[in-house]
C-alpha cells in the first residue's frame, strides 16, 4: 500500500507559520518572542540537568490552564490562540482551547480544521476525520480544509482493509485535487496531490502521466517542487540517477530551502553515500538562519544513519529553543526524538526528562499507532 503519512519538506512550507484558513498567523505585539511556561520549563531543565524533579515541576506547569493558557484564550479569539498554541506543540492546551470554542459555537469551521490538525500531529487519525470532514463541508471554498481531509483519510487508508482503501484512496484524491484547484500556488496541496499521483495505482486516480504534468505546471511558480516531484517519478521508475540529478537540481534552484539539501541528503544516505549525506546536510543547517523545523529534519537524518549524534541533540534543542517552531514539527514530537538519541548516547536521565516533556503537552499523543512518525518526517522515509 502506498503512503500518505509523512508530510514532504515541501509541504512544510506551508504548515510553517499559516493558520488554517490560508492567513498568515500574526505575531504577537512585541517584536521580541513571548515567553511560554514551556519555553521557561525547557530553559530551566538546560540549566539543571538530570534532575527529574525539575521535569515533573514543568509537567505540572503547563498542565495548569492558569497558567499555560494565553491571554486571548481566555477573551474569545479561541481559533487565534489554538493556531499559537498548536504551532508551539502544545496539543493539550490547543485541544482545551478549541473545545471551548466549539461548546459555543459548533459550526466554527476554523475551529474545527484546527482542531482536526492537532489530533493530526497526536497520530490520532481516526478522531482527526470527522472535525476535518466538518470543517470541508461548513468551507468548501477553503483549500486548506481540503488538503488536510485528504491528509487525514490517507492516513486511514494505510489501516483499511484492502477494499475500503481502495474507496478511502479516492476520496484521497478528490480531497487532494480540489484543494489544488482553490488554490493553485498553493506548495502543499501541489506535493500531495503529486505524490499522491506518483505513489497511487492508476485505478484509483494515480498515475506518472499526472505527475508529470503537475510537475510541469508548477514549475512556473516553484522549480524546487517541480524538480522534487520530477525526482520522485524516477524514483518509482527505479532510476537513481535521474532521482539524483533532480534532487540536486531541487537544491539549486531559485526558491529552494534548507528543506531541499535534507531531502538531498536522504537520497544520498539511501545510497549509502555517507559523505555526500553529510556535507548536504551540512549546507541545510548553515542555511537554516531561522531555526525552523528543518532543523529537525536535518537531525532525523543524522539518528538515521547514525552519524554525529551529539550534533543531532544540539538541532533539536535549538529548534525548541527557537521562536520559529511550527506544527511541521510538534515539540512533543521532537522532544521524544530529543529522548530517543540521548538514550543512544547513553544519557538516560536526560531522556526521561525528555520524554516528561513530551507527555505534558500532548498526553493524548499516540506514538506507537504507527500512522506516521510527525508532520516533519522526511519525504523518503527512514
């Protein structure tokens, strides 16, 4: 079967720093970053490390909604301060939040869509659908609310029989296409509707000839995403060399990101091309200025292959240092990959800590389900 479950750095663009409506969620007032309970808390257990009592005081912390909440949660801009709080990972806090919203008012298709992404980045696909299919149906004009249906009903179909994916697979697509219509420069909606062509059998609405042409409308607008779904066709076609040459030239072109040389870097750890991983790898951090989730996904690679795991600590304790986190990449979810290499490293202490972090933003995050490891896993899989 194939998958829907990770989402490509491509789409990482456009989770990072957007609301669901398509609006780019603004910042607070001050021009300096606000600081959260949790980022005190993380500031805090850098300070002292090893000691588990600082983790449970934190846990307890952001548990509190006195505390925890922000200001505009409690004064009727619900949606706003979810979309903060979800951007920051702080899953519990969003769900309260929106669960106060939608007592009120039940047909908030904002509301909804967020709350569908929260549950989403919990791997809680299946109680992820029926908000999103609401929030496509109060907004059937908004591609976003499309495009993370799409997302959710993928996941479900990995889980499905054979016969009712085959159904799920579909509406997939229809998901899929339709947000690719309202919104045709969007970069998300473009990489899983072609991924979605490029991974899906032909009877259920796949298809290389698709893809291609995707590819080839795109290009207009974005060479990165035309290249990368060029690259992925000559992957199906088990032809590593195109694969490589469009990978690079998805690295080179006008609009890439730091998102590009880590997707760079999978393909080469896949060949086994140790050095050449290393060095595109080396490129995405130095261009990561912001800190953002590519980050993350830089540092997946490297637990991937097993190379400078202390490095790898150190990204992923920058990007939750960082102002710039997003849902690309829950910090609940990071914290436990965060867990996962200190544990190789031989730090246990530092790895419960970790972990108790992870469980006071989201105690509702199912790891083990299986339907995907979190929105900023890399296109190629592990």
């Amino acid at each position: 079967m194939w998958s829907f479950t990770r989402l490509p750095h491509d789409c990482r663009r456009w989770v990072r720093g957007t609301a669901s409506s398509g609006k780019a969620i603004p910042p607070p007032a001050s021009s300096q970053p606000v600081p959260t309970p949790r980022t005190v808390c993380h500031a805090a257990t850098l300070a002292f490390p090893g000691r588990l009592a600082v983790a449970t005081l934190c846990a307890l912390t952001l548990l509190h909604p006195a505390i925890a909440a922000p200001g505009d949660a409690r004064t009727g801009n619900e949606p706003q301060a979810a979309a903060r709080l979800l951007a920051r990972g702080e899953a519990d806090q969003a769900l309260t939040v929106l669960g106060r919203r939608l007592a009120t008012n039940a047909k908030d298709a904002l509301a909804l869509n967020l709350q569908c992404r929260v549950l989403y980045a919990e791997q809680r696909a299946t109680d992820a659908e029926k908000p999103c299919t609401r929030a496509a149906q109060l907004a059937p004009g908004v591609s976003s609310y499309h495009l993370w249906l799409g997302r959710v009903l993928g996941v479900e179909a990995e889980h499905a029989s054979l016969f009712s994916a085959y159904g799920l697979a579909r509406q997939v697509r229809a998901e899929f296409e339709a947000a690719h219509q309202l919104d045709p420069h969007d970069a998300g909606a473009a990489a899983d509707l072609g991924r979605f062509y490029v991974e899906a059998p032909r009877f259920v609405g796949g298809g290389q000839a698709k893809a291609q042409a995707l590819a080839n409308e795109v290009e207009v607008w974005s060479p990165a995403l035309a290249h990368t779904l060029r690259a992925e066709l000559a992957q199906s076609a088990k032809d590593p060399a195109a694969a490589e040459t469009e990978w690079k030239a998805a690295a080179a072109s006008r609009d890439a990101r730091p998102d590009e040389w880590v997707t760079l870097a999978a393909f080469e750890r896949k060949q086994n091309r140790i050095p050449e991983m290393l060095t595109a790898l080396d490129r995405a951090i130095a261009l990561d200025t912001a800190q953002d989730d590519a980050l993350v996904a830089a540092a997946r690679e490297l637990m991937h292959s097993g190379q400078r795991l202390s490095e790898a600590a150190t990204l992923l304790r920058s990007y939750l240092a960082s102002p710039n986190q997003s849902e690309g990449a829950p910090a609940f979810v990071v914290h436990a990959e965060l867990a996962r290499v200190l544990a190789q490293m031989g730090d246990t202490g530092g790895a419960d800590q970790e972990m108790a972090a992870a469980r006071a933003l989201a105690t509702g995050w199912q790891p083990h389900r299986g339907n995907r490891q979190g929105p900023g896993s890399d296109r190629q899989g592990a």
